[in-house]
C-alpha cells in the first residue's frame, strides 16, 4: 500500500527499536557474515546448532516477502474521479475474491477512464504477477512508481519480482538506487533490508530495519523483516521473541500471574499475516502442527491472497485425513496461483482421497484428480520431481480406484503399472526426502493384483481378483513430519522434513475385497504390520516465502 506516515513519537520508534536490538546485541550470531555462496547464509556456531545446515541451506531459496495486496479504495490517488474509483473498486473486491482475470479487466477499465491512475497499474501487476506473466507485470510495477514516484508499494514490489524471477543482483541495485535517491523512504528501506537479509547479511538487514523503524515506529513490514532475519540465520529464539512483540505484546510479572492479555505491552501488530505465517511455520518445524495450523488459518484469512498460507494449511488438513477441509484452502491457493504446480499437485491429492464423491458439474472425485495430475504432466514449468510424483499419484489412483475411466481391472492395473515405472524411471538413484520410496513395493502389489484379475477374469467371467494381496489402503497425503524438536524450534520454511521411510511389510496370502475409493484413507502400517505397506504421501510442502 502507499506509505502514509501516521503521527508518531521518537520515543515509540526508540522504544520498539531497543526491544528487538537489545537481544541481538547480545546474541553470539550477531555482526556481520560473509555468505558461504551466493544464496546461503553463513551462521555462526551458535545459529548452526538451532537450524541443521541441510535446513539453513534452503531457507532463502524463494524469495522476500509477497507484495502487499492493491491499496483499498479510499487509498486511490486524490482527484480520481467518481467512476475511476467505481472500476477500481469493482477490481478491488474481484481480486480479494481471486477473481484474477475479471480483476485484471475492471482495473484496466480503471485505468481508461484516467491514464494517470497509478494504483490501477499496480493491481493489474499484482494480478499479472499471481498469473505469472513476470515481464508484463514488472512493467505495469514500473509504470505505478514512474507516475507516482513516492509510490513505495510499487518500488518494493518491482525490487521483489526482480530477485524472485532470478534477477537479483538487478533487484539489490535498483533497491539500492532508490534508497539512494529516497533515504527517508522507509518502505524502500525495509525491501532493501530484505535482500540483504536474503544475501545472509543480517547485520546490514537489521540495521536498516531498525533505521526504518526510527523513521516510523509503527512500520510493520520492518519489525516482520526483523523476526525474519533472525529466522534465516537460524537465530530462532530471537524470532519468536520478536514475534510475540508484534502478535502478542509482553505481558508483566503481574498479567502473567493472572493469566491476563498484555495490557502494558500490548501487540505492536496483531493482525499482520506475515508475522502469523512466519509463527505459523516454527510451530510446524517444531512439530507442534495443531499451533501450526491454526496460525496458517489466520494468516489465510487475514490476508485471502497469500498463498503460501492456503497451501501449507491444506496439507495439514490432508496429513490429518481431512481431505474435505483440505479442498477449500488448495482450492484458493490454485485461484490466486494458478501456475503453481505443488498447489495443483496438492488439490489433485485431496480430490484423490475422495475419489468417488461428487464435486461440481457431477464431477467424481478421481476425475478432478486426474485432471489435476494431468496439468502437471503438462506444466512447462513444473520440476522433473513434481511431474515424477504427478505419475506417482496417478499410479495410486488406478491402482486404488474401481472403474477409473470406466475400465476392468486388468487395463486398470495396467496403467497403474505403467505409471508406477514411469515414476520409477524418473526417480532413479535418487534418496531425496520429497522421493516416495515405496515404489518397488507398489508395483510388485500391483503386478499380483493384475495377475490374479486376470485369473479370475479367465476362470469365472468377471474381472474381480480371487486371491492374493490386498491393494494397499488409500494413504494419506502424508506431509513429512519435521525433525524433532531438541533446543527449541527447527524452521526452515523453504523444504519439508523428510517423510518416514516406507517398510515393506509381509504380504498376505489372501486378499479380501479390494478397497472402496470413497473410504477414509488410514496410517501407513507400522513395520512389523501384517498388512501391505501403505504408499507414500507425494504431496510436498511448498517452499516457504523466508
């Protein structure tokens, strides 16, 4: 949103920038660092036994935090006219809807009543951004700033779409200017900061921000960046402190003795979704996946456009075998983010767990789901391991679901097979966490079960298996539980933990009745179970935004 700068005090600013200095200052990971390579941020002892390498080295793989949402419309340019500010406000409320492409068009027809009309410009970058259209939405960024250049929601979102489309020592130059060139411009600050923090330079990172916090004391973003720098260096603690400034306020001696809310200290910023996506994703590090959801379900509907929210919070629902309350937050993440492949693979994963109920235009669940998987196969921008576990899934689904496409057992199976080996020649030799490892387990379970369909089919005239294993159950969309929890939290939002390794369980001599599609899915078998090996969950945990 445009930077309007509320009235405030130098003490407000002073005191909120003592309280999250002070405990750097005396923190072992403090003062500069020097990045072990582009990318990664080099910590110190003390940051390195808080967050695994393995988990320091993916934490600032994506990108800084989202552009805001457009400015509501009371924020619209002052002299805009009557039916400028009806068309934006039309966009406007399309756009919280992730109506994205009626958004695009009423903001454009905005933008033809006034020219001039820079927040116009920057709704349809931001809608063009969530389609993935980075050039022509870096254009319509730079148009919002050159017609307003005060205009620092525009700056900050162009420098962001910069270093995530991979151009960052671009995106740091073209922050860098412009901090140059507006040194009071708190919100230009901050982004800079971000990238620093980004870079692994928390100590510029914190001092810009603390510089942007003198500037104005109640600057959100800039106490959220704080909270993340320490985040990303693996200064947990210091995170969480910061932190429960902002969302929860410091209780005294005597409001904690009597259970009473922060009175004395109250929050800095309640209500602000990153700082409830960030607490969101400790809780989840730290194994703690009730307090994980919960804060992820605030950070959706504090803000309806963050999609990273939506995902994470769908597959928390699908690891606990709630597939139905899973559709709805994946649903939104693919509305705001239809080019996201993880989200897509995700929603394909829910629709699977509920393979045989109806859906929208008399759509069977296995229907939507194989519809998703096929959008991944697709995708030109979907990763060699996203599309391997698009045919994973499908593999699971024509392995587990009678009368997918309308076919026998014997062409059913068939295909699972098929797809089961294309995975396992996508996969190779690789171990990674995000792999499924059961595949070899699942072909031999469906080669039994084709083999005996077809027995069946030759000695009764039906296709049902007679004998042998039974398919395993329908898994659920198992997210990878993180590691263990030994001296507090271990975040690192930006790669799942890895999943349980799959054991092969003996396999029974007799099946009864295969499975039905539309039953709960229940736990992988522990090792030393008599029943099949339940597959893999091939949902990943989409990369978090810190």
């Amino acid at each position: 949103m445009s930077t309007t700068r509320p009235n405030r005090t130098f003490i407000t600013a002073m005191a909120w920038t003592a309280a999250v200095s002070l405990p750097l200052a005396f923190s072992p990971a403090c003062g500069p660092r020097t990045p072990a390579r582009e990318v990664k941020p080099e910590a110190s002892a003390s940051a390195t036994a808080e967050v695994p390498e393995a988990d320091r080295a993916r934490t600032d793989t994506v990108t800084a935090e989202a552009p805001p949402p457009p400015p509501t419309p009371t924020e619209t340019a002052a002299g805009s006219s009557a039916d400028f500010k009806s068309a934006y406000e039309q966009g406007y409320q399309q756009y919280l809807k992730g109506e994205l492409v009626a958004a695009q068009q009423s903001f454009q027809s905005a933008l033809s009543i006034d020219a001039k009309g820079y927040v116009a410009h920057y709704g349809i970058a931001l809608v063009l951004e969530h389609l993935g259209k980075t050039s022509d939405a870096l254009e319509h960024y730079r148009e919002a700033y050159k017609l307003n250049p005060n205009y620092e929601a525009a700056v900050t979102a162009y420098g962001y779409l910069l270093y995530r489309s991979g151009s960052r020592a671009e995106a740091e130059a073209f922050l860098d200017e412009q901090d140059k060139k507006f040194p009071k411009a708190f919100g230009i600050m901050t982004a800079l900061a971000e990238i620093k923090s980004l870079k692994g330079d928390s100590s510029t990172a914190q001092s810009l921000a603390q510089n942007a916090l003198t500037l104005e004391g109640k600057y959100e973003p800039a106490m959220v960046l704080i909270a993340r720098d320490h985040f990303r260096a693996g200064r947990v603690a210091l995170a969480q402190y910061v932190l429960s400034s902002i969302l929860d306020g410091q209780q005294t001696d005597e409001e904690r003795a009597k259970n009473e809310p922060a009175k004395k200290n109250p929050p800095r910023a309640p209500g602000n979704a990153e700082a409830q996506l960030l607490r969101a994703i400790i809780f989840q590090r730290a194994g703690e996946r009730t307090g994980a959801a919960v804060w992820f379900e605030k950070a959706a509907r504090t803000r309806p456009d963050l999609v990273e929210a939506h995902l994470q919070l769908g597959l928390l629902r699908i690891e606990s075998n709630d597939a139905e309350g899973a559709r709805g937050p994946l649903e939104t993440a693919v509305k705001y983010a239809p080019g996201n492949a993880e989200a897509r693979l995700a929603l394909g994963e829910a629709y699977r767990l509920q393979a045989l109920s109806s859906f929208a235009d008399n759509k069977l669940g296995w229907e939507l789901a194989k519809a998703s998987y096929n959008w991944v196969l697709a995708a030109p921008g979907a990763s060699p391991l996203v599309k391997a576990l698009a045919d994973y899934d499908l593999g699971l689904l024509y392995f587990l679901v009678p009368g997918v496409d309308k076919l026998q057992d014997v062409p059913r199976l068939d295909k699972a097979i098929d797809f089961f080996n294309q995975y396992k020649s996508a996969k190779g030799t690789s171990q990674g966490a995000s792999w499924p490892s059961d595949i070899d387990d699942l072909l031999g379970q469906a080669q039994i079960s084709r083999r005996n369909a077809a027995a069946g089919a030759a000695g009764a005239g039906g296709t049902t298996p007679k004998g042998g294993p039974t398919p395993p159950p329908k898994p659920t969309a198992t997210t990878p539980p993180p590691p263990a929890a030994s001296a507090g939290p271990k975040p690192s939002a930006a790669t799942p933990p890895p999943p349980p390794s799959a054991s092969v369980a003996p396999k029974p001599s007799a099946a009864p009745p295969a499975p039905s599609a539309s039953a709960k899915p229940t736990a992988p078998a522990a090792s030393n179970s008599a029943a099949p090996v339940a597959p893999s969950s091939s949902a990943p945990k989409i990369k978090a935004s810190f």
